[in-house]
C-alpha cells in the first residue's frame, strides 16, 4: 500500500484501491482496463475472500495481467495459477519458510515470456535470495505440507473456544459458514488456513489488557511460522496506511490478527482464556504492562 501510494503520488502511474468482494468490481475492471490486477485472497487482516476465476476471466478480457498474492494459504491451499492467475506472490518468510528465520519472496508464473523479464529485473536491482537464505527456505518446504495440516487442526480448536467468550465481539475466518466469503474459499481452496482476525470488545484498552496476559502467544508481525504470533494491525501491520485508508479498509484499534503455531493446541487455548479472563474481570493498569510498549 506504502509503496503503490507513493509511486502514485510521484506519477509513476495511477493506483486504484478498490474492495474486489463488491458486486461492481467486474464492471470497474472492463471500465478502467488496469495493465494489473493485484489479488489478496484471503486479504490481511481481515480475510476476505474474492474469486479468483472470475475477476481473472474479466481482467484477461480486456488485456489484465492478473497477480495474486497466496502467501496465507501457500501452494497446499490453493493454486491461483490454475484459477486463471498470471502471476503468483508469495512471502516465503511466512509459511513456506515456516520457521521464521528468512526473509524472502518468490515470484511464479505461468507464461515464459512474463517470467524472463521478471528474472531480468530480479538481477539487474539485485533483489534475489542469498544463497543460504535459499538453502533454509528449501528445508523448509520439505515439512510444508505437515505443518499446514498441524497449523489448520490447532485453528478450528481454538476458534470453537473463542465462539464462547464474551470479550470476543467477532471473528474473521471463511472456515465459519457465517463469513462472506465461505462458499467461495470451499470452491477454490483446500483448506481454510491458519490466519484469522478477531474483534475484541472495549477497544484498545482491552486489547493492550489482553496483550499483557499472554504468555504463548509472541506479539509479532510475522505468520505462518511454527510459533503462535498476534499481531495488533492498527499499530502494527497496517500503521503505515493513513488512518482514514485502515478505516476504509475496516481496521479497527480492537482487531487483533493470529497467527496460530503448532503447538499442543490445549496449551494456545488455557493461554487466550487467562488473558481473556483477565481482561474481562480484572484488567491490569496499563501502566505496569511491559509487552505492549513495542506496540
């Protein structure tokens, strides 16, 4: 968003942030006839889903290159390219990775021609991974699949506990039937993921009470790693943005983004009911709350 804003600004080209889930969207493609089409499904924080096959379908009718970033849900989740994607994003600090120990991305496509100039650039302004940090990337592909299963099982068992906690206002999941885009994620992925978001009653005084409990859960920006991470987008993720784009984009000072780990998922729940707990009965002074100072 930091960088498409500013590029934009300086006239490098025209930027339009725009909510694909709309019902308008495919007629603002044919209208506006973008040379690109970014996708983010599920979108950070909130994990709203778009379909990939038919905003691709509208896009190469009026000669879209389609880009869609899968870094929430990896290749084992969904394979935009076979949904009609030109280009596919990934952050292979996340998932692929899986051990938060890299900084990486990879690019993946499906037209020979794209992919040269991409490898072009990628050489010429030296944006490709050291060697070692490919060589840890790769050992972390090997256990990708078994990390997916593990990071998925642990997500629905926490997600039935939140359900039942009063401090918690809403969740953000397509594996609820209740999310907007259910129906879509069962038709173009294989699974649910790892990430979602939730609302917590109070606002940011009972998030930062809620913060201060918790002992498992690493208050970080990353995801898709072994370890359980959360992270509070208003003033860390998404601060970059200017307040009124995070409120257009429906990110509020109470939404918390998680991350869920492998670990023994009894372990993740007894640590979100104390600090749940906590925050509800009796909140700690903010002033003593050490952890959330980084924030």
């Amino acid at each position: 968003h930091r960088l498409f804003t500013h590029l934009s600004k300086k006239g490098n080209f025209k930027v339009f942030f725009e909510d694909q889930t709309k019902n308008n969207i495919l007629k603002k493609i044919q209208s506006k006839r973008p040379k690109i089409l970014w996708i983010e499904t599920p979108s950070n924080p909130l994990l709203r889903i778009v379909d990939i096959e038919e905003l691709s379908k509208a896009a190469h009718c009026v000669g879209t290159i389609v880009v869609v970033d899968n870094t929430f849900l990896s290749p084992i989740l969904q394979k935009p390219l076979e949904l009609g994607a030109d280009l596919v994003l990934h952050s292979t600090t996340k998932f692929i990775n899986g051990h938060s120990d890299v900084v990486g991305g990879a690019v993946i496509g499906k037209d020979q021609e794209l992919v040269n100039q991409l490898f072009w650039w990628a050489n010429c302004l030296g944006l490709t991974g050291s060697p070692f940090d490919s060589f840890l990337t790769l050992r972390g592909v090997r256990t990708l699949a078994p990390r997916i299963s593990e990071h998925q099982r642990n997500t629905c068992e926490i997600i039935n506990f939140l359900k039942t906690h009063p401090l918690v206002k809403k969740i953000h999941y397509p594996g609820l039937s209740n999310h907007p885009g259910y129906e879509v994620a069962k038709k173009q992925q294989k699974g649910f993921g790892s990430l979602f978001s939730v609302e917590i009653s109070g606002g940011l005084k009972k998030v930062k009470e809620f913060l201060c409990k918790l002992r498992l859960f690493s208050l970080a920006e990353s995801l898709g790693g072994v370890e359980s991470l959360i992270a509070h987008p208003e003033t860390m993720t998404h601060a970059g943005m200017e307040e009124k784009a995070r409120r257009e984009a429906g990110i509020t000072e109470g939404l918390l983004r998680i991350s869920v780990g492998i670990e023994d998922p009894c372990d993740l729940i007894e640590d979100l009911k104390q600090a749940l707990d906590c925050a509800l009965e009796s909140p700690q002074p903010l002033e003593q709350c050490e952890v959330f100072n980084q924030v």
